[in-house]
C-alpha cells in the first residue's frame, strides 16, 4: 500500500479537482457547448513529425515560450518544469539526473548519461556539455522511457531533445533583456534572421549572463556561485530545391563559475560550539564559510568552453526521405573545486604564532574532448500499410582527463607516520570510444485504429582507455597504500541488440490506449573515479579494480492519452515499471577511517504512474496539473536509490486577457511545484527534505507582439532544501586534532533562492 503524507494528499487531492472532467463540466450543456481548443503540440523526439498525442510514450513538451516566460537559462532549472525529473549538480559539476527516479549517479565522467541529450539531433556524448549555454531554444523534448531502437545509445532511460530556432524567410529580430534584482545579475539574448537568398536563410542567437549567486560567502565576500555565460549560435538553412534541404548549426559558449552554494550542515550530532566556529554555521541556510587558498579568487572555480557544428540534409524522393546528420563538437574544462567546503586552519600554528594559516582539501582537474558522429537514415511517409525507418550511426570521441586530488588534513601533519588523510595523487584518464550501430523500425497499420510498432537496434561498441593513477611529490600512507599508484592499457568491447515494441489502438475519436515495452543499454567500461586499492584497474570493481558492466533496462509501459470536451483538455495517465540488471552507480561516503567513491554494478527497479493535463477553460484561461509516483528501489534489500524522491508534481495557471482600449494583452501564470524528500547517496544517507515551491508571473505585451514587459518571480516564498548534499572529502573531525568517522556534518548545496527579475522583450520586423 502506497502512504502518501499530508502535504502529498492535498496536491493530489487540487490536481485531481483541475483534471476531472466532473469538476470542470458541470453539466451536460456546457460540456457541449463549442469552446476553445488546445494547440496541437508536433514533436520529432521519435525522429517523425507526431503530435504529441499520438506517441506511444510519456513525453513532455516544453516550448520557447514558457522557457523565456520564466526566464530559464539552463537544463537545470528546465527540470523544474518536468515531473519526475530532478536535476542537480555536485561540487565537481557531476549531473545527478534522474527521470522516474532512474538516472546516472554524479561523479564519475568515463561513464555517458543514461538519460541521453540531443541538440539539433546531435547526439551529446559527454554530461559536461549538458550545462552549457542555453539559448533561443524553439522547444525541448522529454521522452521517458527506454527510446533505444531511434535513439540508439545511452537511452535507455529515456532523452532530452533540445530543438533551436531556426531562421525565418523574412528579415526579423528579437532582444530580451532580463535584471535580476534579489541575487543582483543579467542577461541578454536576441537573434536576426537573414534571408540572403529565395532559397537561403541564416539565424544570428547570442545569450549572456552575469548573474551573482544566492549564498553569501562569508570568508571571501562573494555571492555564491557567480556565473558568467556567453554564447553564439549560427543557423544556416539552404533549399536548393523542393526536395532537399540543408540545416547548418555552429554554436560556441564559454561558462565560467566562481564559488558554489555548498555549505556544511550539523545532522544533530555532539559537535561543540567550537567546531561551529570554525566551520560556519553549520545550518543550510543563505550563508557559508570557505577557502581555498590554492583555487582562483579562493574559491571552487569552473571554467568550460564548447564548440559544435552540425550539419543535416534530407532528401525528399518519392515515398521515403533520406537524411544525413554529420556533427562535431569538443570542449576545454579547468575546474578547481574545494571539497572540505570549510576554512580549516593549523590550530597549533595558530595558538603559538598567532597566524592563520589555511589548509585546502581540493581536486582540479583539465579536461578535452571531442566528438564525431554520422547517421544516416531511410524512412518511409504516409503509406496505407506500413511505415518504416532504417538508418545506420557511427560515433567517434577522445577523451583526456587528468584530476589531482589533494588531501590536506590540517592538525594531522604528513610527518606523522599514522596520518592517513593528506597527500596527493592523480588520475590520469585517456579514453578512445568507437560505435557503430544499425537499427530498423516499422509501424504496421493493421487497421483504422491498430497500430502495431516494433524495431531492433545492433550496437558494437569498444573503448581504449589509458589509465594512470601518479604518486604526489610528498609518500605517504594515503598515496601510497590507500590509493596506490599503476599504469594501465585496457580495452572494453561489448555488442548488444536492443528493440522497442508497442501497441496503440483508438478506443475512440478522442482517445488512444497504448502499451510499451523497451530493451535498453548502456555501455560498461572502466571508472576513472574507482578507489583501485589492488593496484589494477582490469579488474572487476568488486575485486578493487576499475571495470564496470553494461547496464541492461527492461521498461515496460500502459497508458492512454485523452482529448476531452470539445477539444479543450488532454489527460495523459501511464504506468510504468522499469527493471535494470547491472545499474552503474556511484556515491562517495565516510566509513570509519575511509573515504572513498564508491562504484559497483547493482540490480534496481523502479515503479509508479504518472498523470498529466491541460486543460483551456476559455480563450483566456488555462489550467495545467502533472503527478508522478515513482518508487525506485535496490532489488537487494529495497532501499531507496541516490536522487530518487517518490512524489513530483505541479499545478499552474495561464491567463491572457485583451486590453482593448491600451492595445495590449495582459498575461499571468503562476505554478506550485513539489518534490518529495529523497537520499543524496546510496544506503539511503544525507537526506533531503521535501521542497515546495511557488512561481508566478506577470506581464504585459503588445497585440502585434512588437514587445512585452514580464514580472518573473521564482520560489516566490524562499523554500530551501538541499539539491545535493555528501561528506567533506576528509572527516571534519580533523579540525580537532584527528579524523573521525563520524557523519554529524556534511556539506550540501542549496536549491536556488527567491530570484525577481523584470524581462523586457522587443521584436523588430
């Protein structure tokens, strides 16, 4: 039996009010009665044109619009906007990214994300490039669910499709200039577009932003984390003829973030009032306490640049259309992140000479990497029988890592023969990926309301990774013996065949019944974040190696997908049940004396419904509700998994009304969110509690829609809540003259606080 909490209950119990029919037709006549109707969304997630309803899977639609009416810069605050979908960063910019509370772990970065990104159908095959700038965006595709046989690797819990805008065929422009007044900060985006040609078109985006953070480091005086985005993207859009067409993108962002919003907190253990001195207040809250004195500007800093073009031909021939999708992208990071997260000091130091003198416990780590990949793919259109795609994809990248983690326990000097938490050593990680599949799909029409989908995808993929752990200058227990040193030559290869099947019938006009099934993969290998305390990364990770299994998903899925009175309103319900042999999970936890990442192959499962609705209650008016349950466990012993909360959901407003006599429009929306408490790290640790939040706007725009002013308020009533939270990476405890293995203070990071910011908008024609 699911025990759904109070504040649970009441969001069920409005959202249930805002999608029932019997709460918004009251009778017979009304619901009749011919009122307004919902645009059909079209998406191409499936690499179709479809309507978002007749999909056989969950999807969610995000359009420009609603990204730009709430001022969303970034994939992070995008997720806000799904359910069942959480995003959070971890200090080292790791994406804890989990849809139905499936996902790949933070940290570890040989490994891709499960949850796979595709930019203007570039396949993205690095979690770094997720948070790069993000820009003039046309909309945003979520598909949940295995999409292997389309979509091919690192799907198999689902992808997110990110569509530009591209260029028009009249010349037009448009600005969008944003204040943020609690945080302090701006930014800037606008685009041109340039018909150059009848038959040719280019699309000049750029975006910046310099906006101050929303925890007030009390060491440095900063406003924690400060970022600084610039981007530019470069559309080119060529019709030589009626049937070909060539879309060419360039886009380039540079991200640079001083400091992050990480903070010890006090679990309620014995630590006394001179502990707290020294190490903050340990309380999340909108203050914190750090130095790192050998990072940039003493703080955690990230800089990360990205470069990729992309260039798609479709070639229209008599039945089918043949496209080729070529792209390259490559990044630089330098990262330097401060992972004790306080401002220890030597205390003798301080009692005999009366000088601070400050120890850091931080990694940096540089980064490059780039990326080839060439589909190309055959598809049938608009027979009476059967549709079908086939295509081929291979995939090319390099990547260089080296890290060097420096542990320096202050009070615990390196010429104790005992000491065990300083020292140094880097990994040094070179990894060459080759992948090369071949997939097929139909959609049988067995009848005027049967459709019958299935399709199969054969994937081989090898990786050649050099892996060297490097002794720092100075011996000791921790580089030596802990983490020892080694040289490394190891190669991966694994092939599989994965596939989708599904079926859809129209139960009727308005409404379709479905049910899935997907087999997904994601390649093993070897992770560059593994303790390796035997000294030889080949082996299994159980047996103190480095090599990690391919994870195999098994999804199931029944839903139906309803267009109710008149048109007007949508409700989505699915259940769903997600299996998943060899999860590739990793956490980083304080035991006893030891810290270390933890990585291990383990068998999960996650299951639950989700609920969603639209519902346009007159011209003016619409209302809008989404729930999902998941409940995502180990198989083993039925803990709950890292970045998992059981319960998302929101319900919101859009209100528009004509202002005749100003000649104008009024538009309002507003939205309440919620996020069940959920774990951090595995074996259920550093819990997060439950977060509700409130979002509203409020604007004006012209009927010509030459401009608008816009109101966006964001956590309207400041809720906190830790998006990530784990162990400083040495005990604090040493701050008092040794370690302990105690959790009593952990280091979390802070959801974003209250943001208001006033966006004025101008379109020029």
């Amino acid at each position: 039996m699911i025990k759904i909490n109070r504040i649970t209950a009441n969001l069920l119990t409005v959202l249930a009010g805002a999608i029932s029919p019997v709460a918004i037709g009251q009778t017979a006549d009304a619901q009749a009665q011919a009122g307004p109707a919902l645009e059909v969304i079209e998406i191409t997630s499936q690499k179709r044109v479809q309507t978002l309803q007749e999909v056989p899977a969950t999807v969610t639609a995000v359009s420009g619009a609603l990204l730009d009416e709430y001022g969303i810069d970034d994939l992070f605050e995008m997720a806000d906007l799904v359910p069942g979908m959480v995003f959070s960063r971890a200090p080292d910019d790791g994406l804890a990214l989990t849809l139905r509370g499936l996902g790949t772990p933070a940290r570890t970065q040989s490994f891709d994300q499960s949850v796979a990104l595709f930019q203007d159908g570039m396949f993205v095959g690095k979690g770094r490039m997720y948070s790069a700038a993000f820009f003039d965006v046309e909309r945003i595709e979520v598909i949940k669910g295995t999409q292997s046989t389309l979509l091919g690797k690192n799907t198999s819990l689902g992808a997110i499709s990110v569509i530009s805008k591209k260029p028009s065929d009249v010349f037009e422009g448009n600005i969008k200039v944003a204040r943020e007044f609690v945080n302090d900060g701006w930014t800037v985006d606008g685009g041109l577009d340039m018909p150059l040609a009848d038959n040719f078109s280019v699309r000049i985006a750029g975006h910046y932003v310099d906006q101050n953070g929303w925890v007030e480091n009390l060491a440095t005086g900063r406003d924690v984390p400060e970022d600084n985005d610039t981007g530019l993207r470069i559309t080119a859009l060529y019709e030589p003829t009626d049937s070909i067409t060539v879309t060419g993108v360039y886009q380039h962002s540079d991200s640079e973030r001083i400091g992050n919003g990480y903070q010890f907190v006090d679990n309620g253990n014995y630590f006394s009032d001179d502990v707290l001195a020294v190490i903050g207040e340990a309380q999340l809250d909108d203050t914190k306490s750090a130095v790192c004195t050998q990072c940039p500007n003493e703080e955690s800093y990230h800089d990360t640049s990205v470069d990729s073009f992309n260039l798609t031909v479709e070639k229209s021939l008599d039945d089918f259309t043949l496209t080729s999708i070529t792209s390259y992208a490559e990044y630089d990071i330098l990262f330097y992140d401060d992972f004790d997260f306080g401002n220890a000091f030597d205390e003798l130091t301080y009692v005999t000479t009366g000088e601070v003198d400050y120890y850091s416990t931080y990694f940096k780590r540089a980064e490059t990497y780039d990326q080839f990949s060439q589909e190309f793919r055959l598809a049938s259109e608009g027979r009476d029988d059967f549709d079908y795609m086939m295509g081929l994809f291979y995939f090319q990248s390099d990547w260089d890592s080296l890290e060097e983690q420096f542990f320096n326990t202050p009070n615990f000097p390196p010429d104790n023969a005992g000491q065990l938490f300083n020292g140094s050593f880097g990994n040094d990680f070179k990894q060459q990926t080759d992948t090369l599949s071949a997939f097929i799909q139909s959609d049988a029409y067995l009848s005027d309301k049967l459709t019958v989908s299935g399709g199969l995808r054969y994937t081989n993929e090898s990786k050649n990774v050099q892996f060297d752990r490097i002794q720092g200058e100075l011996a000791t227990l921790w580089n030596t013996v802990v983490n020892p040193p080694f040289e490394s030559d190891l190669t991966f290869d694994d092939s599989f065949l994965n596939g989708n099947l599904s079926v859809k019938y129209e139960w009727s006009d308005n409404t379709v019944v479905y049910s899935s099934y997907g087999l997904g993969s994601k390649t093993g290998g070897f992770a560059e974040s593994a303790e390796v305390s035997s000294a030889n990364p080949s082996l299994n990770v159980e047996d103190g190696g480095a090599r990690v299994a391919t994870e195999e998903t098994h999804t199931y899925e029944v839903g139906s997908k309803m267009v109710l009175l008149n048109n007007s309103m949508n409700l989505n319900i699915a259940l769903f049940y997600t299996d998943i042999d060899d999860f590739q999970e990793t956490s980083f936890l304080v035991t006893g004396t030891s810290a270390s990442f933890i990585t291990q192959n383990t068998d999960v499962k996650s299951k639950g419904f989700e609920i969603d609705s639209k519902w346009q209650v007159t011209q003016d008016i619409q209302l809008n509700g989404a729930l999902t349950f998941a409940d995502s466990t180990h198989k083993d012993d039925g803990s709950d998994l890292a970045q998992a909360p059981k319960w998302t959901g929101n319900i919101g407003y859009l209100y528009t009304s004509e202002l005749e006599s100003w000649d104008m429009h009024l538009r309002s929306s507003g939205s309440v969110r919620y996020r069940d408490s959920m774990f951090s790290q595995i074996n259920e640790t550093y819990a997060s509690d439950s977060l509700t939040t409130l979002d509203f706007t409020l604007g004006l725009y012209s009927n010509d829609d030459t401009w608008e002013v816009m109101l966006v308020a964001q956590n309207l009533t400041n809720e906190r809540a830790s998006d990530f939270s784990g162990p400083p990476a040495a005990p604090i405890g040493a701050i008092l003259g040794a370690p302990t293995g105690d959790q009593g203070i952990t280091s979390e990071t802070l959801n974003t606080q209250r943001t208001i910011k006033l966006q004025m908008s101008y379109h020029f024609f």
